[in-house]
C-alpha cells in the first residue's frame, strides 16, 4: 500500500478514541472511488471505520482494551447488497417443503401429491415454477392438470401469468364468455378453433373462489422465518437487501426486529403501489408512504420510493416488447402482432412518476421488456423539467430489454437500473431459442451502462424459499457476478454476448457501490473508508484473482454489520 494513502485515510482519524477492533494481515478490497487495496482496518465502537491502512499503521491506533484480530492473508471486502429481494419469500414453505421441478412430469408429481393431501375443491396453487426453466419450456396444459387433479381446482402461476385446470375456471368465472374489464390489460387465451379458454390467463387475477388446506402463520412465525431467512443472507456475504414491492405492514415487522436486535441486514423498503386504482384511491396510498417517519434517511432501516408493475414477465412470455414476440407453443403466443402487456397508460404513469418524485422518493416500475422500459425512461423525461430525476435516484427495475437509445436517455437523465444477472444465468438458453441471438444483443446490455456511466445495481429477485442456491430465484450474490462476467447460462454451450459481460472489478461494484448509490445509502455503506459503517466480509478466496470457474463457489467466513459478528461460519 502506498504511505500516502495509508497518511490519507489515518489523518482524519487521528481525534479518536483507540479503535474496538482492528482486523489486520489481510487483502483490504476497499472497493473505494480508485478500487485500492489495504492491509487493516479499524472500527471504533460506534461501528465506523475508523482507519484503514498498512498493518503498522493500523496496529499503532490500539490500545489494551482493542480486539485484534489476524485475518492471515485472505481477502476482506465491503458488505454485499441485492437490491431486489421479497423477503415474504421465507414463508413460502411453511406449511410444506417443495421440490425443485425441471419438468412438466415434476410439477404434475408435485400436483397429485398435493391432491392426495387435500379434500375435494379444496385449491392447490404453485407458484414462480418458470417455463423457461422447464426442460419442455412450456406450462402444463389444462388437459394435463384436470388428470392429475379432476377434483380440485388447480393454479400454476409463474408471476403475473397462470394455467388454470377446468374447476378453476369454473370457479373463477372464466368461460368462452368472459369479458375482460375495461381498463384491464390482461389477457384470457383461448383455442381459436373452439372459442374455449386454454386455460392460460396473462396479467389476469385468478379469482378462484375455494379454501386451501394449507395451514396459515402466526405472526411469531412470518417474524421467526424472516429472522432465519435474513441470517441466511449473512452467510452468503448480504448485509444490505431492497425489499421492492413491499408494504407498510413489513415496515411495523422490520422496526420490531430492529427494535429486539434481531435485523442483520439494512432495509430498503419500495412498497408497492396500486396503480391502476382511482386516481383518488392511488394518490392516498402514495401520499401514506410519502407522510411515513420511515422515509427519514436512516442507515439501517428506510423507505426509499415505491414500486408499480409496468408490464408483464419475460419468463412467462408476458413483457411488453417494441418488436411482436413471435408466434410461440411453449408461450401459448398464436397472434402474430402480440408484444405482450402493458398495464399503466401514459397517462396515469405520468401522474404516479410526477407524484412520487415531486417527495424527493425513488420511483420504480418492474419494466421488463424494451417497450416499457423506453415509455418509463421517456416518462422520466417529460417530469425531470419540474422534479430532478437524478436526485431522486428514479429507477427501472427488471430492465431486461434495452436499446441503446434508451441506455443514452438513462445517462442523461440519471435513471438507476435495478437488474437481476441470475436471470441471464437461468434463462439465458430459452430466451436464445425463441428470440434468436441478434435480439439478444439488448438483453442486459452491462458492458454498455457501465461505459456510459449508467447506475446499474445488482439484485436477484428472490422470491421463494430460504437457501441461495435452491430458491426462487437464486440469491447467491457470487453466481450473478460470475454470470456478468461470463455471460453463461445453464445448458447453453456458449455465452449470451460476451461483448456485454464486465470485469470482475465492475461485477463486485455491481453489489457494492452501485447498489449503495441505487439504496440511498452511500454515504454510509458499499465501500471500506474511514467514516462508513464497518459493513464488511471475509472470504475464502480473492474474487479477483481465484479462477473464474471458481467464483461460484466463494464461501463466506465471517460477516459483520456496524462491527458486530452477524455470521461466522463453523
């Protein structure tokens, strides 16, 4: 390390009191403004650091009552951050464990287990199973439920989309009569030759009227699983998380975990709004959350803006594109001008973007395709004259499909990017077949918003079940770094536009530092320089430097929040 460095970072230190904890002898990845390296860290007891330098000069600080601690060469790096998890997520096998399905024969095996375990009309729902990620890539048919459950009625929803079997359909009202409500924009598909629905429902509520045998939570059991599912995020180096489309009602439980203790990450909350309500009811439901104490700059527990949907899912063929989909069996798309959905008019968008960033709070939209993601960013445009879009951190989130021209507008005007990489990882193979590889130049284009200075932070969606391997989707933070860097998805035998990939110093950003601009949060966390929170991890290898190949497998030892041991593993 260079002295001057070293000098730098210890002069602003030198009124303090001797630090509480000095970690020394490692390889320091400050993840600062000129990515430098350092050997120690102190932390005084108020869990800032409070310098970061040579060992010699770090160890000086110390006096008898300084923990110290000999990190014995390995690699010390700032707390990772996802900027877009649903931590509801951790109830989602309360009642039951469910299995990982890569076929249609799993999830029918997963529905007949589930009839057997249930009465008569009683529902049975499974939700976020992708087609995408199916090895016929295609929902089951009506005909395929109805056999294996002919008595109950059955929902396969992968997110805004569903396949319903005959008894949901006739049990939500769904027949070749139904009318969709004005306004709406979903979608119920039917046979062109019969005039009968399919059983497929876009953007479509399935209001199947029937009860469930799944057994309901306690709220001492949504606290205990959310506190486990948090602990799990320590462990695989998280220690702050975006909860995007959340509600007030999780605020009261995170400010009932902070208050006993028990919160081990730093929240960022986003609740969702209803945006195709009444303009009276939506404009109520934002003025609540712009009037809520929680929207005070607060390190460790924030309301930062709020989150609407856009448009629909790009795993369900759904997402609302420039260019027609393409006719599709394993989306259920036959009209040959389909481009999927949108769901906010201009207009009312308009008002909702307006509204929220006139509060100074981040607005978002889940915007998948490249149509949304353009009428979002020309949006920003017409508001950013009266309310600054770059102030508020305006963003888009998903933003799967982007064109160049709207990476430039983004730029311009300051608009984050929430992105999630593990989708490239997970769907990466299905989205080549159907669109070709010359319109899969503009999915996830990094390398483009890196060069032009776009702030893109890295999330992973998560969605279902605690473990960050096993859920859905995937929130293991060293598998979407190593997906922006390689481009690789699972069973494709060659990358998605490498010409799109980043480095590995870009791909740790992407969960540091941009992510802490992204979160409102940077004066405090995504870096270790003297002042910020002592947010830090320890690893088993140097991410920089171990082979590519290996990155995946990066275990964390030890994660600290404010200084304090949150995980360590045995």
């Amino acid at each position: 390390m260079k002295p001057s460095l070293a000098l730098a970072l210890l002069a602003s230190c030198s009124a303090y009191a001797a630090p509480a904890l000095i970690l020394h002898h490692g390889k320091v990845v400050t993840v600062d403004s000129g990515f430098r390296m350092a050997e120690a860290v102190a932390i005084n007891a108020d869990g800032r650091i409070q310098a970061v330098g040579s060992n010699d000069e770090t160890l000086a600080l110390k006096d008898d009552k300084t923990q110290v601690v000999d990190l014995e060469g390995m690699t010390l790096l700032p707390g990772l951050m996802d900027s877009h998890v649903h931590p509801a997520a951790a109830m989602v096998e309360f009642d039951h464990e469910i299995p990982t399905m890569e076929t249609i024969a799993d999830v029918l095996a997963y529905i007949a287990e589930r009839v057997k375990l249930s009465k008569p009309g009683e529902l049975i729902s499974l939700r976020q199973v992708f087609i995408t990620r199916l090895e016929e890539k295609r929902y089951p048919t009506r005909a395929e439920l109805d056999k294996v459950a002919p008595e109950n009625p059955v929902v396969f929803s992968t997110g805004p989309d569903s396949m319903l079997n005959s008894l949901a359909l006739k049990l939500g009202g769904y027949d070749r009569n139904f009318k969709v409500k004005e306004g709406s924009a979903g979608i119920m598909e039917v046979d062109p030759a019969t005039g009968e629905p399919t059983g497929l429902l876009r953007s479509l509520s399935s209001n199947v009227k029937a009860g469930s045998s799944k057994k309901s939570p306690t709220d001492e059991d949504t606290y205990k699983r959310t506190v486990e599912l948090f602990r799990d995020y320590n462990s695989v180096g998280l220690t702050t998380v975006a909860d995007r489309d959340s509600s007030l009602k999780m605020v009261e439980l995170y400010e009932k975990m902070l208050a006993k203790g028990e919160l081990s990450v730093r929240l960022r909350v986003s609740p969702g709004i209803p945006s195709m309500s009444l303009w009276p009811a939506c404009e109520k439901a934002i003025e609540e959350v712009v009037q809520h104490p929680r929207t005070k700059p607060d390190a460790m527990l924030q309301i930062i803006g709020t989150k609407v949907y856009l448009d629909g899912g790009m795993l369900t063929g759904s997402s609302w594109m420039l260019e027609p989909w393409g006719l599709s069996e394993a989306y259920g798309i036959s009209d040959p001008q389909y481009r999927g959905v949108q769901k906010i008019t201009e207009e009312r968008l308009e008002q909702l973007v307006e509204k929220v960033t006139a509060s100074g709070l981040q607005f978002t939209a889940h915007s998948v395709g490249d149509a949304a993601v353009k009428l979002l960013i020309d949006t920003y445009e017409k508001v950013n004259p009266k309310h600054s879009i770059r102030a508020a951190r305006s963003s888009v989130t998903h933003c799967n499909f982007m064109r160049p021209e709207s990476i430039s507008q983004a730029a311009k005007l300051g608009v984050c990017i929430d992105m999630q990489p593990i989708w490239l990882n997970m769907d990466g193979r299905t989205l080549t077949q159907h669109f070709g590889e010359a319109r899969m130049v503009s999915f996830q284009p990094l390398r483009a918003c890196f060069d032009q200075k776009v702030m893109v932070g890295g999330g992973s969606d998560h969605m279902q079940k605690i473990g960050s391997f096993r859920s859905v989707n995937p929130y293991n933070p060293w598998l979407g770094m190593w997906t922006a860097i390689t481009r690789q998805a699972r069973k494709l035998d060659k990358p998605v536009h490498l010409e799109n990939a980043l480095t590995r110093e870009e791909a740790l950003r992407l969960y540091t530092t941009n992510n802490a601009y992204l979160l409102k949060n940077e004066q405090h966390t995504g870096s270790i320089e003297a002042g910020k929170l002592a947010d830090l991890i320890l690893t088993d290898r140097d991410p920089l430097t171990c082979p590519i190949g290996d990155l995946v497998e990066t275990k964390v030892l030890k994660t600290w929040l404010g200084g304090k041991v949150v995980f360590e593993r045995k």
